[in-house]
C-alpha cells in the first residue's frame, strides 16, 4: 500500500513532551505518597550512574537529532518523513533520540531519588514503544517498503 506525501505515522503524541510530565508527575507522587528509595549512597556512586546515563542519553539524543537534520528530514512525527535515516547513530539503533530520553529520564530519577519517577519509567517507555515507535515502524514501512523492511532486519530496534 502507497503512502501519499502528507500522510504521517499518527502517533498518540510526541516523546519530548512525554518525558516531562511523566518525570513531573513523578515527582508530584514523591510529595503525594512517599516511597523508600532502594539505591545507596555508595560513596557517590548514585551520582556517576546517574551521570552516566544522562550523558550516554544526550549523546544518543544529539547524535539522532543531527542524523535528522543532516538528512533534511523532519524529527516531528507529525510531518512526514522525507527520507529514511540508516548512517551514523541509526546504524546501530533505530530509535536512538528515544532511547536518549529515556536514558535521560532514568538518570534523572536516580538523581532526584525520586522512586515514583523510577516506577514510572516503564509504563513511559511502553507508551513510547506502542504508542509511537510500532505506528512510527508501520508508517515507515509503507513509505519505503522493502528499504525500511531491509533496514528493519540488520539494525535492532533499541540496542
């Protein structure tokens, strides 16, 4: 089936937005209804994890933003795509500014020692995964066809 121009991957909702208010309202639960948070001190250990991992998160955000941008293909997924990104960070992930924020998240919930935020981060990432990244992979299927079918078998999906 033929994809028109204009056509877009019709998802729930865009990422970037997503990320925020689940770590806001992450936070807000931490005041609400207060939980143990499970992760020592360990000598500062909890900060270079979470150090770690914002800065692997914005490498891999960065690295897809630019591929985009490179490419002259919109990042929103409410524009169509104008071409299909496979160098540079998309040769190993497909979904790389995703797995950036996630990271990102997840480094910032260490941080902030918030634990709702933590348990929060797994219904984030399915809303992300079902919401957008399996209509993102449909859409893009139709678009490129066989180059999208091709890629989708030599690069995994996250990591």
């Amino acid at each position: 089936m033929e994809t028109s121009d204009s056509e877009t991957a019709g998802v729930i909702g865009r990422p970037i937005l997503f990320v925020p208010a689940t770590l806001l309202a992450g936070l807000v639960l931490d005041r609400l209804l207060s939980l143990p948070f499970a992760v020592a001190e360990f000598g500062g250990l909890r900060w270079l994890v979470a150090g770690f991992l914002i800065l692997i998160g914005v490498a891999l955000f960065a690295a897809g933003v630019r591929n985009f941008s490179r490419a002259e293909t919109p990042l929103p997924t409410n524009q169509p795509a104008r071409v299909l990104v496979t160098t540079g960070i998309h040769r190993w992930t497909r979904n790389p500014v995703y797995l950036g924020l996630l990271l990102i998240y997840v480094g910032i919930g260490i941080a902030a020692q918030s634990p709702w935020s933590l348990l929060l981060a797994l219904p984030l990432a399915l809303v992300i995964h079902y919401g957008v990244v399996k209509r993102e992979e449909a859409y893009l299927e139709r678009r490129f066809g066989d180059a999208y079918r091709d890629y989708k078998g030599r690069v995994r999906r996250w990591l």
